[in-house]
C-alpha cells in the first residue's frame, strides 16, 4: 500500500538536488476523474519555481493525446467512441509514449495541449525548455496496463491524488454543468454514462503509486 506523501513541494525539492542520470526527472500524477490533479500539479510547479528558479519545474498532461475527433469518426461505432470519450481506448498512448521519452532526454520539445472549446488535442501547444529539470505529468491512465498503455515505465516515480469517488463526481457534476451548459440531469447522464466508467478504471492505479497525494478542496455540498 502506497504511503500518504505529507509535503509533495518538500519532496520535488528533493528530487531536484538529487543528480539527474539523464535528462529531466518524470513524475507522474494520477487519480480519478475529478480529483484535482491538474490543478494540483500546477500550484506544485509554481511553488517550485518561485523557490528554486523559473522552469524548474513544468506541469504538464496527457490531454493533448486524446484522439482527433476525426479519428473517432472513424471507429467502427463513432456514436460509441464520442460517447465515451475519456476512456482509455479513446486515448494514443504511443504517441505519449514517444513524447515522454523525447522529454527525459532533457532537450527543448514541443508538448500538446488540448482546445476544449474545440474539443480536439492542439499539436506543440506548449514548448519545455531545456531548463526544466523535472516535470510532473498528469493524467488518468498513466499506471493503466490495458488498451494498449505501457507507459509507467517511462517514470522515476509516481502519485495518486487520493479522493473518494463520491467527491470526484461531484466536482465532475458541477464542471460539466459550468463548462457545457448542461443541466443537472445531462451532467448525471454523463457521469453515469462515460465518467463512472473511467474512474472506475483509474482506481486501480492506486495501489500501483508511489505515495498517495490528497487533496483538500472542500467537498461540494450535498444537493
């Protein structure tokens, strides 16, 4: 069973006094859907970078390898893959795969982001200077082993954001709901439909992680 990391800044300090056999150190970040790690592996880069220097320390996630909307369109049932989008399969973890080793080797690279009122992945969104010695890579399915992802090797360490799937789901609700225009309702359907489904398959990386992270944002009230 992972241990409960108490002060995650404390220990990427850590990590950048220790020397770097290659390039950059890799840490990934996973949880469920909903569980704050982007938001999370952002104030942590932040608050490196103010300590230790600009670019230390670059946050950055797996979202921009989500499969094309055209490529969806392309499954065999297109209704299917739209709906669920988000799940494992619905992803290029090769193409994360290819990224991430290119990122350990310390040189400047380009890194995709994803245009959410697009809906589609933005290629070289963002560009990683040689400078960063360490990134945090958040995302879902970093520790998954199925649908054709083999990328935890590719990490020195990794943490799960540790929030009870009630709480998740909820702040998903309210995102859905301010994001989408969606109604209460639509944004249940979406959850019981497609989101359930993914944090059900993030949950095993649990046990798989280094350190478990929390995150104490307040739980959304009961409705």
């Amino acid at each position: 069973m992972p241990a409960q990391l108490q002060d995650p800044v404390a220990h990427l300090r850590e990590w950048l006094r220790k020397p770097i056999p290659q390039g950059r150190w890799l840490i990934g970040v996973s949880g469920l859907p909903g569980a704050g790690k982007s938001t999370l592996a952002q104030r942590w880069a932040q608050e490196i970078n103010t300590l230790v220097g600009a670019e230390s320390v670059a946050a950055l996630s797996m979202d921009g390898f989500h499969l094309t909307k055209a490529a969806l369109a392309r499954f065999p049932d297109p209704q299917a893959a739209f709906a669920r989008r988000g799940a494992p399969w619905t992803f290029d973890p090769q193409a994360l795969c290819a990224h991430l080793m290119a990122l350990r080797g310390g040189e400047s690279i380009a890194w995709p982001g994803f245009e959410h009122a697009v809906g589609d992945p933005v290629p070289g969104a963002l560009r990683i200077s040689p400078q960063t010695r360490l990134a945090l890579v958040e995302g879902l399915y970093l520790l998954h082993d199925q649908h054709g992802w083999n990328v935890a090797s590719c990490f020195d360490e990794h943490w799960f954001v540790d929030v009870d799937i009630d709480t998740a789901m909820a702040r998903l609700e309210d995102r859905h709901m301010a994001a989408n225009q969606q109604s209460r309702a639509q944004a249940r359907a979406r959850l019981d439909g497609n989101d359930r489904l993914n944090a059900d398959t993030a949950a095993g990386a649990r046990a798989k992680a280094h350190w478990l992270v929390s995150n104490p944002t307040p739980r959304p009230s009961a409705r």
